[in-house]
C-alpha cells in the first residue's frame, strides 16, 4: 500500500545527492592512458623514449602536487625535424569526467621546455567538446612543480588530443595531468518537475482506483 509513497521518497533522496560533489579525482597512470599520435611530426625521441615504452612516464605524478626531479626516469625529450613540428599525445580517462585543472610540469629552461600546447577535447561519442591553446611557463627548479591552470569546461570529457611544441623544435616536460570530477548527468529542472508530477499522477491514480473499488 506505501510502495508508491515510497517510491517517492527514494525519488527525492536521489534527487537530493545528486548534485552532491564526490572529492575529484587526479588522473593518472593508475586511472588512463596515454599514447603516441599519429599526428605526430617526423622526428627524434632522443634518449627518453624507448620506441613508446616509456611514454607512461608523463602521466607517472602520484598527484597534482607532486614535484619532479629531471632524469632519464621522469621526462621525455622530443626534437621535431622541422620548425612547427611536434608531440601529439593521445588520452583515454576511460569514461567521462568535467575537468577542473591542467597541470603541467615543463623542462626548466627555454633550451628545451615546451612552448605552446593545443589541445583537444572529445566526449565518450569521440565529439569535439572544446579546444584548448597553452602556453606553458618554464618549470620550477631544481624541483619540478606543476604550473595549475584552471578550467570551467569542457565538461563530459572521455579523450584528450594534446599537441606539444617548441619555438626551436625542442619538447621537454615531466608530466601532464587533469583534476577532474566523473561527469554525472543531473536533470533538468524541467524533468524533475516532470517526474514529480508523473508520480502525483500515479499517487492520485491509484487513490481513484481504491475509491472506485469500495
Ligand atoms: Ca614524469
Ligand atoms: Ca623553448
């Protein structure tokens, strides 16, 4: 007899979580994955590469707030052949998330370090959601801290295209990461009203059906 009462109580508490924010995440090796483009331009790995072994080592920060030193252990060094050539980093967070913060550990000197960044956004249908262009500053040093860069969409975020370049062909850096919350449909306001108003309409329709019976 209270299912349909109860039903709507559930309703409610659901509605009432909803929007309630779980900590975000830092995304990392443990949580995606990173691989080598095929936009990348012709050109040398260097030392730090290993035919795409080691590309992980860009996503390797146990947190956003991790500092870095520079070894063969922790960065990758790219030279494009050709003036506007670069790295192109490829990224599935494996489901969709609404990133909050870039962060980004550059090479600590502009020999090297990275210059410019484009970025591309793309949701679980693999539909561009937004762009992004970066121009990273030089890292800390001799520890290497992430430069924070604060981001109010995209929202609904599965891949990450990220075109990595230097003035002088020269791509050196720690890491790339993202803060991020796992992106959860909320409803509309129009929809929840709707849904209300569909369990009314089941709560009076059954009240009528009883009353008829007696
Ligand atoms: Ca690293
Ligand atoms: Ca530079």
């Amino acid at each position: 007899m209270s299912t349909p009462i109860a039903a709507s109580l559930a309703l409610l508490s659901l509605l009432g979580t909803a929007g309630a924010q779980a900590a975000p995440t830092y995304l990392n090796g443990t949580n995606i994955t990173v691989s080598v483009g095929p936009g990348t331009s012709p050109g040398s790995f260097n030392n730090t590469f290993a035919n795409g072994a080691t590309i992980a080592k860009v996503i390797d920060a146990p947190s956003a707030a991790a500092e870095e030193f520079h070894t063969q252990a922790t960065h990758i060094w790219f030279t494009a052949d050709q003036a506007g050539g670069g790295l192109e980093l490829l990224f599935d967070f494996g489901t969709a998330y609404d990133i909050g913060t870039l962060h980004f550990w550059n090479y600590t000197s502009e020999d090297y370090d990275v210059d410019h960044i484009a970025f591309s956004f793309f949701n679980q249908a693999n539909a561009l959601v937004g762009t992004l262009e970066v121009t990273p500053a030089l890292g800390s040093s001799p520890g290497i801290r992430a430069q924070d860069i604060l981001l109010a969409a995209p929202l609904n975020v599965r891949y990450v295209t990220a075109f990595v370049s230097g003035s002088n062909r020269q791509v050196d850096f720690q890491n790339i990461g993202f803060t991020a919350d796992v992106s959860a449909p909320i409803p509309e306001p129009g929809t929840v009203g709707l849904m209300a108003a569909g369990l009314l309409g089941l709560l009076s329709h059954r009240r009528w059906r009883r009353g008829a019976h007696r």
